[in-house]
C-alpha cells in the first residue's frame, strides 16, 4: 500500500511535468514567430533533458514528434482542425508536433512515476 506521503510526493513530480507543458502552451501567446517558438521549445526540452533525462526519454521525443506529424497533418487534410499559423507544410505550426513530442515524454514520465 502507497504511503499518504509517497502519493503527495508523486503528486508534485507529476505537477512538475504538468507545468513545463503548461509554460510551453503560454509561451504561444507571447511568441508570434513559429520559428523562434520552435526554437525556444527545443531549449526547454533540452535544459529539462539536462535536469532529468530518463531512460528512453529521446526515443519518446522523436516518436511523438514523428506520430504527431503525420496524425496532425491527417487531422488537418481531413478537416477536423485548422489552424491560422501554417509554418510546417502550410498547413500547421512548426512547434506543434515539437509540443507533443515533449507531451509524450511527459506523460511516459508521469507513467513511470505511478508504476
């Protein structure tokens, strides 16, 4: 059985991860430029690399940033999203597939901290 402290503990890692995507989201509003958003997203994701890196977290990134591409683009052709900011392929925003590849490790993350 899960400690009450333990569950808090596990609360906070989670939040963590929460909030870095969160900021990433925030950032959209601030940073008009697709280029230098993206940018700015791969400098997040490296400096939270650089804090914590776990096992197969770069094998995650480049999953996410390859599946949500393609799942993105599908969406897109398909008329269930569009989008005004159309920077990769002209019809999506580069940084996008780059915020849910970082979302994939996030969540693998989050996983690991639940098991």
């Amino acid at each position: 059985m899960i400690k009450e402290k333990d569950k808090t503990k596990n609360i906070l890692k989670i939040l963590k991860e929460i909030i870095l995507i969160l900021l990433m989201i925030v950032l959209i509003v601030f940073i008009k430029n697709d280029y230098l958003l993206s940018g700015v997203y791969f400098v997040v994701i490296i400096v939270s690399f650089l804090i914590k890196y776990e096992k197969k977290d770069l094998l995650f990134l480049i999953f996410g940033l390859i599946i949500m591409t393609i799942f993105e683009y599908i969406f897109i052709k398909t008329g269930v999203e569009t989008f005004n900011r159309n920077s990769l392929f002209g019809i999506m925003p580069l940084w996008l597939p780059i915020l849910w590849a970082y979302a994939f490790v996030a969540i693998k993350r989050a996983i690991n901290i639940l098991k």
